[in-house]
C-alpha cells in the first residue's frame, strides 16, 4: 500500500481488503490460492501413488492425500496394510472429485485429509471454477438446497461442486422410494450452476 496522503492510505492493487488482527491487506482480485488449515477444498485427483493420491486443487503444486489420512470404505479404524495399498484406485482414481480439508504443510508439500463422513468422493455433479477470492472463509461451506434436491459444497480453492444431495448415513438403508427423480435434480443441478456462472462477477458467495 501507499503512503497516507489526503484521500487516505492507498491499495496499489486492485482486491479485496482483508484484516487479520491490526493487519489490513489486499487480496489481489486474481491472485493464486493460498491455502491455509482447515481450508475446505474441492479437487480432482492426478496420479495415485505409493500410498497417496496427488490431486490438483488450483494450487501452484498438486496436494497430497496420504491414504493413511482418510476413512476406509468399511468405516472401521485400523491401520492401512498392503491390501489397502494395492486396492486404492477401488476407493479413488484418476480424474474423480473428491471434498477434503487442508491439513497442513509438510517437507513433500501440501497435505489434506478427509476423516469425516462429509469429505470423500463426490459423484453425480458437476465441478465448476470460479476466482477463488469469490469464496470466503466461513464456519459453513456445505449447504443443502432442500427444494431442488441439490448440494453445494464452496471450495476455498476456487472449485463449487454442485451435485445431488447425499446424507451421511451410517448403517441405515435408503428408501428407494423416497429417492428424488435423478433427471429432475440433473436439471436443478445444471440450473443451479448456469446460476452461479452468471453471478461470479458481481457476487462474493458467502
């Protein structure tokens, strides 16, 4: 910023101001995601290796996801073993969507994990990019569109996943019956993101 003169201090870029304290800044309206912990992101994953999944999260360097950092299908609490190794792509494969939580930093990158029953693997949606100081920092970045049968998902990162609703369920079985029609939540799901295209460049989504 500028030295104070008679209009006040001045912004030499064009953003978003942002206080932190008695720090005041400003995000540059382009500027790359900076990912912080606890940041909810959406990402689609690149390459499975030894161990891990890399995902890109429009982050200058894809994230890692170790597998020992997310819930195994059975849901059960035990230590990863060889078979859980060779069985990965079963759980996520390349180019799948997946919601999780930045972790943290560490000597080989980015890490994220998905230990809740909200992050994992998102299916029939859609993923759309807007800029990602669009999405600011909320205690709630999951919500339901009851009518539409639809669920958002804001990603800190940039990345909205707009798909059919899903409730966490432990062991309960689903009536089928009461299952909304899947061609009505595609449409609501598609009008839902023509939505949020056309108000990226007026509105901040809260």
């Amino acid at each position: 910023m500028e030295p104070w003169n008679s209009m006040g201090m001045v912004a030499t870029v064009c953003g978003v101001v942002e206080r932190v304290n008695k720090l005041v800044y400003v995000r540059a309206l382009r500027a790359k995601y900076k990912p912080e912990v606890g940041d909810i992101v959406v990402g689609r994953v690149c390459e499975v290796t030894q161990k891990r999944w890399r995902l890109d999260i429009n982050y200058s360097q894809d994230a890692v996801l170790m597998l020992s950092s997310m819930n195994l299908p059975d849901g059960i609490q035990r230590r990863r073993t060889a078979l859980d190794e060779l069985n990965m792509r079963s759980i996520f494969k390349e180019d799948d969507v997946i919601c999780a939580e930045v972790r943290g930093f560490q000597h080989d990158g980015l890490h994220l994990q998905a230990r809740s029953q909200k992050y994992g693997k998102l299916e029939r949606g859609q993923m759309l990019t807007v800029p990602p100081y669009l999405v600011k920092r909320r205690k709630q970045h999951f919500h339901h569109l009851e009518q539409y049968g639809v669920d958002l998902i804001f990603g800190c990162n940039g990345f909205i996943w707009v798909g059919e609703h899903v409730e966490a369920r432990d062991d309960m079985v689903e009536d089928q019956g009461n299952k909304p029609d899947w061609q009505n939540v595609k449409s609501n799901i598609n009008l839902t993101e023509t939505c949020l295209l056309k108000s990226k460049n007026e509105l901040t989504l809260q």
